[in-house]
C-alpha cells in the first residue's frame, strides 16, 4: 500500500487491474485502518479515472454474494448519494410506486454515509427484513414486486472499509460504486449521479455491458430528477434534457424536497407520502423518478411512466406494495 499511496500521491494514476488487487487485498485484511482511510482520501482530492472505477468496481463484483432474480427482469433505482442535499428518501419511494405499478424493483441501499438518513436506515425503521437468502428475497419480489438488498449483507469484503466511511463521514469513491455492484445484476438499472462527470463516465461504462439504463444528474447537483430544474439523462444511445414541464408538471424549490433530521423524521415523511398525504411537490418528484424507471424498462416515455407512477401512487398500491413486504418481514 506505501508504494500505491506515493503513487497516487505523485499524481499517477492507477491501471483497471491494479484497482482491481487493491479492492481485494482490503477485502483481505491486508491493510490497516490508516492506510485504508489515506487511500480513501487520496480520492477525495482528484478524480478517478474510468479504468480506476471500473478496477474498483469489478473486484466488488467478483467478491459479491450474487442472487439470482433474473427471471423477475427486475430494475433498481438507486443514487449514489453524496450530493449534500439532504432530500427525502426519493429513489426509496420512488422503487415502491415502480413496483406498484407492476414493475418487479431489486432495491439496493445502504445506511445513510455522508447524510442524514440512507435507505437501509428508513426501510429498518419501518420494519423490513433484511437478508440475504435467495429463498427470502424471491418470495419477497415475487409476493410483493420488490425486494431489499442491504448492501453489507451482500459486499463482506467492504466490512474493513465500513467504519472508516461511517467515521470520515463525507462521500468516497464508494459513493460512486454503489449503484454499481447491486448483487443480483439486475438488467434494468436507473441510477441518479451527483455530478456531470460521473454521469458520464457511468455511461460510458454502462454501455459496455448488457444493461438497459438510465443515467441521471440534476443540473444543480441533486443525484437524481429534483424538479428544481432540468436534469441530463444518459441512456442507451442518447443523451437528452428533462424538464419539468416534459412530466407535465412546474418546478419545485429545494426546500420542497428537504428530508428530516432524524431517521424517525424521514421514516414519517415516507409514510406521508405513501400514504396520500404528501404535498404536490413531493408526489410530483416520487413519480417523476419512478416514471423514469418505468419509463426505462418499457421504453416508453418519461410522462407515460410518469402517469404510471402517478396512479400507482395515488391509488395506494405503493403503501400496498410496503405493507405486504413489513407482513413478509414478520414471517
């Protein structure tokens, strides 16, 4: 690690395999907690390259517990996180109006990092189960049209790395890779970025693979749409802008879309929303995010998948969708 770290301290970059054998040797125990965190560090203070992210996120893949839900042909929405603007659980809800319309959701998260409050952190409070059977998540996706994939259960090789991240407290490349290493490989993937160049990097990426995806970056730094303003969307083979009037719908202003301050806060609000008690601002960006998901896997439009999400939401069958996943967590 000396060696990599006056590397990189140099300003040199490192190859995809290198990345690759990094990843792995922390998943190893090979490398002290300072190491670790100077590491960490390091990308904090520069970018990292497409053949770095690419090493990094193909060590987590490799080193994974897969499940295999391919037969669901299932999508997950999920945002990298680290965009400081402390929203409400967004994809979260946004991943169970999506399966409430039918559409079956493998909803990667994880303990809230870098803000208040992450989605593993709502979905425990509200008494899901997580785990890491495949029997389990089956049935979960299979009975209810999502499931929950908490992400330490799935990634032991990162148990070196979790405190670290809890104790440095502010986004790390792991940001970025997170949407990247859901275990299940889902074909259908949305993910929201917290910054254009991650967009495309993200695309580029995705491109090489087998994915049907959609990108997303909020022009004013929010990882995923906001309606406070147009977001880039990269997907397979195009680039466009969405505003919010393509949902039919106006703009919102940030403190619309604030989140709590605490995990029981944030739970209620998720709640509320669910429950058709949420403001028109805070609907209008559930389902503008869920409609992109619908969107994604239909290949239709934005404002179809919008009405979609909109009628999914409104009918109740997303507060559904979680009310039969919290019995299924009893069992």
């Amino acid at each position: 690690m000396k060696e990599t770290l006056n590397k990189l301290i140099n300003h040199e970059i490192l190859s995809k395999a290198d990345a690759r054998q990094i990843l792995v040797n922390i998943a190893k125990g090979d490398y002290n907690s300072s190491q670790i965190a100077a590491f960490l560090t390091v990308y904090m203070m520069r970018s990292i390259t497409i053949e770095e992210l690419e090493g990094f996120r193909d060590a987590l893949l490799e080193l994974c517990l897969a499940v295999d839900l391919a037969e669901y042909n299932p999508i997950d929405l999920c945002g990298t996180g680290g965009d400081g603007k402390d929203t409400f659980n967004i994809s979260t809800l946004a991943s169970f109006v999506t399966a409430g319309a039918g559409i079956k959701v493998t909803k990667h998260g994880n303990y809230g990092v870098s803000s208040k409050c992450g989605s593993s952190n709502v979905m425990e409070f509200l008494g899901i189960k997580f785990s890491n059977e495949a029997d389990f998540l089956k049935k979960s996706i299979d009975k209810t049209g999502i499931c929950v994939l908490h992400a330490p259960l799935f990634h032991p090789a990162m148990k070196n790395v979790a405190p670290i991240r809890r104790e440095l407290g502010v986004k790390t490349f792991f940001n970025m890779l997170g949407p990247m290493v859901n275990p299940a490989f889902p074909k259908n993937q949305m993910v929201g970025v917290f910054n254009l160049e991650l967009a495309r990097m993200y695309g580029y990426l995705y491109q090489n693979t087998d994915k049907n995806f959609t990108v997303l970056h909020a022009l004013d730094g929010y990882d995923e749409i906001s309606l406070t303003g147009a977001t880039k969307t990269i997907s397979n083979g195009s680039e466009s802008m969405l505003d919010p009037s393509d949902f039919g719908v106006g703009k919102v202003t940030q403190s619309e879309i604030t989140g709590g301050d605490d995990v029981a806060t944030s739970a209620q609000i998720f709640l509320d929303i669910l429950g058709g008690k949420g403001t028109e601002a805070q609907n209008n960006v559930v389902c503008a995010n869920a409609g992109v998901a619908i969107a994604t896997v239909e290949q239709t439009t934005p404002k179809a998948g919008f009405e979609k999400a909109k009628e999914s939401l409104l009918s109740g069958k997303g507060l559904e969708t979680l009310k039969k996943l919290q019995e299924l967590s009893k069992q």
